[in-house]
C-alpha cells in the first residue's frame, strides 16, 4: 500500500484537525507507525511527508491566505503620473 496509503492518510489529516494533532505529536517513527496502523494505514513516516507536501500543495488558498497575499502596489495619481509624462516625452 505505502505511497498509496500515505497519499490517503494525507488527505484526511489536511481535513481532520484532530488526526493532524494527533499525527503531530508522534515524537518517534514508532509512535507515527503505531497511530498510522491503528488507522488502517500502511506507510513510513518519509512517505507520508513527501505525500503531505504533495496534498497540501493542491488544496485552493483559503481567504485568509489570499488577504495576505501582495497584490502590488496602487497610490492614486502615481499610475496618471507617470502615464503622463511618458506620453508628452
């Protein structure tokens, strides 16, 4: 199952907040196994992040991320300004 089941796995701990705080507390690779085959899951800890990475990488930005992205820069009159000393020269 390995890269499959990370792939799963990742998937729902990007939409299980619990299972998330659960996978983040494993301190040892033996912990993550043990939580990960309580679950039914079958892979390593290294594949679960490469496919974590991987998932979260397609999930859409959420409001809140796009607020803080930079859309540029907008001063009134800086835009005209330089519009029009362009044209004239």
């Amino acid at each position: 199952m390995g890269i499959d089941g990370a792939k799963a796995l990742a998937a729902k701990v990007l939409t299980d907040e619990t299972l998330a705080k659960e996978i983040n507390a494993a301190k040892t690779e033996a912990e993550f196994n043990a939580i990960v085959a309580k679950l039914g899951y079958n892979c390593t800890a290294d594949e679960f992040q490469a496919a974590f990475k991987e998932a979260q990488s397609k999930q859409p930005l959420t409001d809140e991320q796009l607020d803080q992205a930079a859309g540029g820069l907008s001063i009134v009159g800086v835009d005209y300004a330089f519009v029009a000393t362009q044209t004239m020269a």
